[in-house]
C-alpha cells in the first residue's frame, strides 16, 4: 500500500458491506466477510489522512421490488432498521463516515451508490476526483458503482482484496472484474 500514496482529492467509497451480504446473512455473499480486513486497512489510511470515507448501503423498504414476493430476483434482505440492513460489526467505520443509503422506494432499484443518491453531489462537494472502491458485491453493486463512477468522471481504484462476487453464474465475479478494468479502473492490489 506504502507505494500508493494517498492525496488531496481521494475519497474511499465502500459498497454495501452490511450483515445480510455476510455469511449466514439473507443474501449471503461467499466469503463476502473476507472484505473487512482489507477495508478497515483502507478506513485506517484514509482517516489517518484526514480523507474522506463513504459507506453505501441498501436501505430497503419491506416491500421492495426486488424482493421475489414482488416479482423481484432476491429474497428479502437489508430491510431498513433490521440488523440484516446494519453495517457488519468488524467494518470500523469512523463516526465521521458518510453513509450513503440507496434503493430506498418500493418501487426502485439501485445497484449502484449513486442511483438515486447524493453520492455525487457530496463527493463533488469533498473536490474528490480519484475513489478507491471495495465492498459487496463484485458482480451487482461494486460493478455499478464503479461504472457510474467511470461515467462520472472519476478515476477509480478498485480495491481487489476487498471484494467479493455472489457469483450466480459460475465466473460471474471475474467478467465484473474485467469489465471495471477495460472499462478504465485501475486494479490496487494490497
């Protein structure tokens, strides 16, 4: 990590890494706990050089649409105000942390942080330029964060010891992966 130092303008964006995308959680992501060390390395630099720190999360109402009992692909998971919705304990987020809660309305979905939230107009509003991004999951939501990001203009950093893919179909995790990199992000490795 020493040789990727930290600047004005870098912001963390962490994806979803809350309790229902651990294992034993609703919408368990294989091996998704595995993301925690990593990121609390990068919470640790960024809070150490006063940098700023963003957490996204689903936030969902009890009847989303992505729910399969409303038509939707999923079971229900990160159910507003439920501990399966609450960031995983290990994650050591600052208090100083923004959270960034998406997918909120019944009637819309949102893999990426910045479908329907502020995250833009904040990260604008930090004179951020570069994220660096981990979380859950490779293949939904980090895939479209970063992509949005990429769209938006910002360089991104895609943290690849701090992700993890639900994988529905076999390799579905490495074609994120590729697509991110081809598509302008810059793997940093740990």
């Amino acid at each position: 990590m020493a040789a990727h130092p930290l600047a004005p303008g870098d912001a963390l964006v962490i994806v979803d890494v809350q309790n229902d995308f651990l294992p034993g959680g609703r919408l368990a992501v294989p091996r998704g706990d595995e993301v925690i060390a990593p990121l609390n390395r990068w919470i640790e630099r960024f809070a150490a050089a006063g940098l700023p720190i963003y957490a996204t999360r689903d936030w969902h109402p009890a009847d989303h649409c992505s729910f399969a009992a409303q038509g939707g692909p999923w079971p229900p998971h990160c159910v507003a105000e439920t501990p399966g919705a609450a960031f995983a304990d290990a994650l050591r987020l600052p208090s100083g942390a923004t959270v960034i809660s998406k997918a909120a309305r019944p009637e819309a979905d949102a893999y990426s942080g910045f479908a329907g939230t502020d995250l833009h107009e904040r990260l604008r509003q930090a004179g951020a330029h570069r994220l660096f991004v981990g979380g859950l999951a490779t293949d939904y939501c980090v895939l479209n964060t970063v992509k949005d990001a990429l769209g938006l203009g910002y360089g991104v950093a895609l943290l690849t010891a701090a992700i993890r893919a639900v994988d529905v179909q076999p390799g579905d995790g490495d074609r994120a992966r590729a697509e991110m990199l081809a598509a302008g992000a810059v793997a940093m490795e740990e």
